[in-house]
C-alpha cells in the first residue's frame, strides 16, 4: 500500500485491515505538530498517490495527546518574508505564489482523489489544521473544551492562505464565516455542530472510531458540498452588503492601517463569485501580496512571540523589574506626546476607546506616518529619548515590552510596538 512514498517524517501512514489508512499527523520533537515546509511537501506526496491508490478512505488524526495542529512554523515563516523581500519587486509576487500555495494545492489533491476522507479532531485544530480539516470530506470531533477549530491569521496581520478564506464561509455562512476569519472566534463542541462546521461531536476519545464508521458505511462519499454538480457560485449582490458592512466595521477599528482584515474580505468577496478552483487561487494572490508587507512580520513579532516571551516571563514569577519600568515609562512618554500631538492617535497610538474617523481605505505602501512629516518629527523625537530605555534589555524582554505596550493598546502591533518606532523609517521594503 505504501511502497511509492516517500519516506514521512512529519506524518506517518498506518494500513488498517479493514482496506482504510490512517494518516497520523506526528512532527518529531514538537509538542505540537505544525505545518513546516516538510509537512506541506509530505502532505502533498500523500494527495498524489491517495489518487493512485486502492485504499477505501483516509482517517486523518493526531498523534499528540496536545491537540491536531497549531496552525504554521511561524519561524520559517520569517525566513520566507526575508527571501521574499530580497528578491526584486517585479519577482516578490511569483516568489510568494510559488512558496505558499503549495499547502492549500495539497489540500485540494487531498479532497478531490476520489477516497473519502475523514478527520478526528480531539484538540485544537487553527490555522493550517484548521484548513486541512476544512479539506476532509467529513469531520468529528471530540467533546472536550480543548477540541476547537479556528482561523487566527488575522491577529498576527496574516489570512488563511490554504482555501480557509473560501471553505469556511461556504460551509457555515458567509456572516459567521467572516467572524471567525476577522474576530478569530473559535468553534467547538455543539457550536461548531450548529453551525455545520463538523458533522458529529462525540465523547472523548470515540473521535476515531466514529469516522472509521462513517468511512466503511454506505453514507461514505469523497465529493466536497462545493463540488458537487448542483453547486453554483454565489451572484456578488447576494453578500456586497454583508462584505461592506464588515469593511467599514474593520476600517473603524484599526482606522485603515492594518491590511490583514481588509486582504480578508478581498478574498472572500471575489472568491465566492467563483467555482473553489478559482477561488483558493484568488485567495494565494491576494495572500502573495500580504505577506510582501511589514505589518504581517511586524505582528508576528509583537502578538506571537511577545506573548509567548510574556507567558514565559508570567510562569516564571515575571515580569521583571526592567520590563514593568521599561513599559511604564515608554507609556508614560508616549501619552505625553499624543497630549501634545492628538493626531497621533490617528495612527493608532494610545488607542482610548473615541471612535475616530479611518484616515485611510488602504493601507499605503508606506505606514501612514511617514506621509505625515510633522507627526513623523515628534515620534523620532520621542523614540531618541526612550532608545536608552530599552538598551539593556534582553530579546525576551525587549519582546514582552512590546507585547505589554500593544496589549495595552499604547504603541499599535501592526508598526511593531516601540521595537519597530524606532526604526520607522527602515521598516518598509526596498522597491528595487
């Protein structure tokens, strides 16, 4: 059953007697499996021989006791931004395109190969397990408070770059499904049932038996609810309003400064115009463009990382007495200088809960500071008296002050909380 694929690392392939596969999704040394660059190639070697094969049905699970996925390897990620933004303009687009879509390209070999394919999901399964969840012909899972499904790319200033911006609101709606992709809610349990996100939720530890059952009755099917011949893309005026009513809602939010929310809501409004093929293609140009941009890395850096620096710092009797001063007096500075400058809240700094009007549709190819000289002087001005603040921190450290300064809705994520202040000017890419 096995002989033409490679070897797994990432996975691993388990012949049942009953004439189904398990595809267990177990990354060496991780707690957590995510998806690497060698588990979206393996992924794919897999979709291509499921087309060959004579297997009756796939059940894919996790071999972690933790949960399915966590969603990217945020670490290659970064080295795949800086690959991108060293390449020349007029070739970051196919750079990207080529690199990401490989995952939602295995996915869609995954659900088209003719073999019903069934997921036990017994924790929590976001992002890229999310979106391969997503690519299952039929999804269980367990009744547990640690078995979710969500797409949180939009927090660290990413979208779903696998057919998530397409799978999830042709499944549940295009309402809820704009509420997971933009507020990162999570679904699980009978809420997830409801909404038709999973077909059955059963007790702990029956995630396995229950789609080994759907897989050998007769109820087995490999046909995805968009493929189907009766399937019709949707007219645009059966959901303008709704797209424009989410758009102007993140425009308030974030005042036009963040591109994720908005790149969100490109994808899903041309793609549900279109048959899935076109659609997940849609979504990787839209994504290709994204991820060119610092706001994404930027994000990454202050939400992802700080917050797991913050968390380590908290389990260890933190913060320390450098952060917690660091923090107080970085804000401390930077509430004087939007008293003295108010109109630097319209970049988002010192964020007091007045509604202000968006300063702009689009984030600019530049951050919006930097088309503003004046308020630009005032930040480098305050950003050279707090440099010495910071000097003596470590990365950790320098990494929770920026997570406290965000989460304190003091210095926006999207530039980089101080971190990325200070160096402003040098944070956008070369156009060469």
């Amino acid at each position: 059953m096995t002989e033409s694929l490679p070897k797994l690392t990432q996975f691993r392939l388990e012949p049942q007697a009953n004439g189904l596969v398990h595809l267990v999704f177990d990354c060496p040394d991780r707690s957590m499996n995510v998806f690497s660059n060698a588990a979206i190639h393996e992924l794919g070697a897999f979709a291509e021989w499921l087309h060959q094969s004579a297997v009756r049905g796939v059940v894919v699970r996790s071999g972690k006791a933790s949960g399915f996925c966590a969603g990217a390897d945020l670490t290659e990620l970064g080295v795949a931004y800086d690959m991108i933004v060293a390449a020349r303009s007029a070739d970051r687009f196919d750079i990207a395109f080529d690199h990401f879509f490989p995952l939602s390209h295995a996915i869609r070999r995954l659900e088209t190969a003719g073999k019903p394919v069934a997921v036990a999901i017994a924790g929590v399964a976001l992002g890229g397990g999310c979106e391969l969840a997503l690519g299952c012909h039929y999804r269980v899972l367990a009744d547990s408070p640690r078995a979710l499904l969500g797409l949180p790319e939009s927090a660290v200033g990413l979208l779903p770059g696998a057919g998530g911006t397409q799978r999830m609101p042709r499944l549940v709606g295009i309402e809820l499904g704009l509420e997971v992709l933009l507020q990162g809610r999570n679904l699980g349990g009978q809420q997830a049932l409801d909404a038709g996100l999973v077909h059955a939720v059963v007790e702990a530890g029956e995630e396995v038996a229950a789609v080994e059952a759907w897989l050998l009755s007769e109820a087995a099917h490999a046909v995805q609810p968009w493929d189907r011949p009766e399937a019709a893309a949707l007219a645009h005026s059966d959901y303008e309003t709704t797209i424009t009513v989410h758009r102007t809602r993140e425009l308030a939010r974030m005042l036009g400064h963040e591109p994720a929310p908005l790149a969100i809501l490109d994808c899903v409004e041309l793609g549900l115009m279109q048959p899935i093929d076109g659609a997940i293609r849609s979504e990787m140009a839209v994504f290709a463009h994204l991820i060119q941009r610092p706001e994404p890395r930027n994000m990454i850096r202050t939400m992802f990382l700080g917050k797991q620096a913050a968390d380590k710092s908290k389990r260890g009797g933190g913060p320390s007495a450098r952060v917690t001063d660091a923090v107080a007096s970085i804000e401390a500075s930077v509430r004087s200088a939007v008293a003295r400058y108010p109109r630097l809240r319209e970049a988002g700094l010192v964020s007091d809960g007045r509604t202000l009007p968006p300063v702009q549709n689009r984030p600019r190819p530049n951050f919006w500071l930097l088309d503003h000289p004046d308020l630009l002087a005032a930040v480098e001005a305050m950003s050279a008296k707090l440099r010495p603040t910071i000097s003596g921190l470590s990365d950790d450290e320098l990494l929770e002050v920026d997570y406290q300064l965000a989460a304190r809705m003091v210095l926006p994520a999207y530039i980089g909380s101080i971190s990325g202040l200070l160096q402003i000017r040098s944070d956008m890419p070369s156009a060469t």
